[in-house]
C-alpha cells in the first residue's frame, strides 16, 4: 500500500506577517519618483454674480396715486417709452407756490448805488464870544478919570495926568486886541477840528449805510437764485410724475409703501430715476413688503414704481480672495458654473480688477473682478440656456499656464516657513531643496528653480523624511 504526502505551503500573506513580527520593521511611507516634464495650470476660484448691462430704478418724486400704469412685469420696453403716470396734487400745488415766490421775489427793487447824507459834511462853526472893543464900563471910568484930571490948576500935573490916562487906555485897547486875536484863532482851530471829525463820521456813517444797501441787493438776488432753484426743483418733481424708460430693457414692476409716508420731495430734487448698479446678491430693488404697483394705488415719495433692467449684455463679478488677486489681470480667460444649469459651463473673460477691497467670507478681504460672459455649452456640445441677472456663479481663472513645465506632484512640496522644500536623493540619503515654484495645478506643481529633470524625489512621506536620512 502507497502513502502519498501531501505538502501544503504557507499563504503569502501570512508569510509577509511573520517576517515583519521577526524583523519587527514596518513598510516604510516613503515612496520616490523623478521630476519630469508636464503642463502645468493654475486656476483661482471665485464665487460670482451674474449682473446686468445696467438697471435704473424708477422711484415716484411726490405722494400721490398711480393714475395709469403702461407696462407689466417681464414686459420689454423701449428708450422713451411711457411706463407709468403719477397724480400728486402736492406736487402740483408746490409747483403754483413756487412759481408765485419767484414772482414776488422778482418785484422786488434791484440794489443801487449807495446812499449818501446830503451833498458832504455838515458846516458847524463856533462864533466867538471875544472882540477889540472896549467895554462900556471902562470906557465911562476913563472919562471920569479924565475929567476929574482937568480940573487940577496946576498945568504941568494936569498935563500929566491926562497923559497918564492916555497911555493906561491904548495900553488896555492892546490887550483887548490880543485877546481878541488869541480868541479867533482857537475859534477857527476848533472850527477846522470839529468840521474834520464832522467828516470823518459823515465818510463812516456814508459806507456803512452803501454796505447796508450793497447787502441788501445781494440778499434780494439770493432770494431770486433761491425761488428760481425752488421752482427748477418743483418743475422737475411734476415732470417726473411721468414716468419714461431712460434705455431699452426688462419692466419689473416695484412695491408701493401704500401711501402712509411722509412727502419727501424736498429730499428728492433728480427727480424719478437713479441710475445704480443691480444689487450684488441678484434681488430686484423693487421687491419687499408693500403693496405691489398697480393702476389707483397710493404711492410715497421714494416708491419703487418699476425698476428696467439692460440684458442685451450680461456680466459676472466675481469676488477673488486677497491671496489670489495678484495674479489676475484683464484678459484672463476663464469658465463659470452655475447652479441653476447643471452640467452647462460658460466662456468667461476678465475686464476688470477693482482696487476698493471687500470683506471677505472667511474674514479676510477680497476684490471684485469684472468677467465678460459669453455662451455656455453642455457636454454633449448643445447650448445652454441664457443665465439671468443676480444667479450665483462658480468662476475659474486661469490665471498661470505653463504647456511644459518641469513638474513635481503637489506631495512633494513641503513648506518650511518662507520656503518650499522638496526632499531629493543623493548618494542613497535626502537632501533638503528650497525650490521657487511656478504655476500650481491641482496635483501637479511647476518648478522653476531647484531641480533638475530626471533627479528622483520624495512624492509621498515628504513630511516625515529629515536630512541625512536613507532612502531606497
């Protein structure tokens, strides 16, 4: 009888566990590969907003009533073209109060040539209570004098006497005289002094009362500039009771705050329209609470009467990260998604790179870009439908390309504070590398500096390898 041996050997994977539990080692995480040449594109993602060509929102200047509303919503509409008419009875009766103030204000008498007291300075003189006549008293105590000298007998001393007298009276006409002089000239002095002053306050009291008259001219023409602006603006308030498409576009009918307002005209001096940008998150500036615009409602100053809307040319602004705003310049191309068409991608290009920063998402800031939209197509090549203003998009620029750059897997970079490092092997160990980096695509990177084509690097476990190390 035969014996047959049957020999059954050890399954491969247990083989490999019972070699690494002897040798204790475990596979190494380390996986090498060369540098080698591949195109290379880096693409910044932004989040965008579909904008129109232009909108204007069409508000009502005065409290009134919707007399006939022309249009309805999504209807198109032409430059010019009658959308909507506003009764305001205040408006108009402000128009009439307006008109009646320039009236009067131009009634009113136009400044002239200043006035003027009299022909000049008035002619004040002091007379002088002083004169060269002796006064009767004395003149009758000379005679006395006199006459009593003439009855002394002795000749030689009545002839003195008298003599005497003589000389005493022209002594005293003489110092009447001088007295008179001295008494004229300060009569004339003070005269002169006194007509001077006098002049003086004439000169002054004369500008004053011309400052007085060229002042009041100048209020009475501002009284005029005013009643002329206050009729422009409440000219212009009426006119805007009729309400006209400023370009061609899309109707959106607005929401009236049912007339409860006050009448803010006086805040409102353009008038009906207000040319502004469409909102960033896409909602028409005429939706709210309110009632919706129809014909006989009641409307406030300030309403949304219809907001029209330029599609004939569509946008995107996308907001690009403050890490990423470097690299994009007019011209870049790009594609945008969005998620009201699935599976449609849209040509894109950027026109414009904003310098005014914005809050960003993540708390740091970002800065509006300017794309051009062009068509989108589907992946089976068919076309996809037209986006509408304030969809939300996913833009992605190109901002670097290189079709054949010296490239590295994205796991090869390590960053070590300022620098990038890729580990390369020499002489069976790592070397450290610092590396100046070009485009970077998704998984693959551009080095422009650092390595050389053909060196072998570390792809995978590049965070774990230290200088010096071995490597297979």
């Amino acid at each position: 009888m035969s014996h047959v041996t049957i020999r059954r050997g050890i399954p491969p994977l247990v083989l490999v566990l019972l070699l690494t539990a002897c040798t204790g080692e475990e596979p190494s995480p380390v996986r090498l590969d060369t540098v080698k040449r591949a195109p290379v594109t880096e693409i910044v993602e932004a989040p965008a907003t579909v904008v129109a060509r232009a909108t204007a929102v069409l508000r009502s200047p005065a409290q009134g009533t919707v007399r006939k509303l022309y249009v309805q919503d999504g209807q198109r509409v032409e430059k010019g073209q009658l959308l909507a008419k506003i009764d305001s009875p205040q408006a108009e009766d402000q128009l009439k109060q307006a008109r009646a103030a320039q009236r009067a204000a131009s009634r009113s008498p136009r400044g002239g040539a200043p006035s003027r007291l009299g022909g000049g300075p008035p002619g004040f003189r002091l007379a002088s209570g002083f004169t060269a006549k002796t006064d009767p008293r004395v003149r009758r105590g000379f005679a006395k004098a006199r006459a009593a000298a003439r009855e002394v007998e002795d000749r030689e001393v009545r002839k003195q006497l008298l003599a005497t007298l003589d000389a005493a009276e022209a002594q005293h006409r003489a110092h009447q005289e001088a007295l008179a002089k001295a008494a004229r000239g300060l009569t004339e002095s003070l005269n002169r002094s006194l007509s001077l002053a006098l002049g003086q306050i004439t000169s002054q009291v004369s500008a004053g009362l011309g400052g007085l008259s060229t002042s009041m001219a100048s209020l009475q023409e501002a009284s005029r500039s005013q009643a002329k602006a206050a009729v422009s603006v409440a000219a212009r308030t009426v006119r805007g009771l009729t309400v006209k498409a400023p370009f061609d576009g899309v109707v959106t009918l607005g929401r009236a705050s049912a007339g409860g307002a006050p009448d803010l005209s006086a805040l409102l001096p353009q008038g009906l329209a207000a040319a502004v940008p469409p909102p960033a998150s896409g909602v028409p500036a005429s939706s709210g609470s309110g009632t919706p615009v129809a014909t006989g409602v009641p409307v406030s100053a300030g309403d949304t009467i219809v907001t029209v809307t330029d599609v004939s040319e569509l946008a995107l602004s996308a907001d690009v990260d403050e890490t990423d705003v470097l690299l994009v310049e007019p011209g870049v191309e790009a594609e945008a998604e969005f998620d009201a068409v699935p599976g449609g991608v849209y040509a894109a290009e950027v026109t414009g790179v904003g310098v005014t920063p914005m809050e960003g998402t993540t708390g740091g800031a970002s800065y509006p870009v300017r794309l051009s939209l062009g068509r989108g197509t589907f992946d089976d090549g068919g076309r996809a439908p037209v986006p509408r203003p304030g969809m939300s998009a996913v833009a992605r620029l190109t901002v670097r390309e290189s079709p054949d750059a010296l490239a590295v897997p994205s796991s090869a970079i390590v960053t070590s504070g300022r620098d990038s490092v890729v580990w390369a092997v020499r002489g069976g160990r790592a070397e450290r590398r610092v590396v100046r980096l070009g485009a970077q695509g998704e998984s693959t990177v551009e080095i422009l500096s650092g390595l050389a084509l053909g060196e072998r690097i570390v792809v995978r476990g590049a965070d774990t390898v230290r200088q010096g190390q071995p490597l297979p």
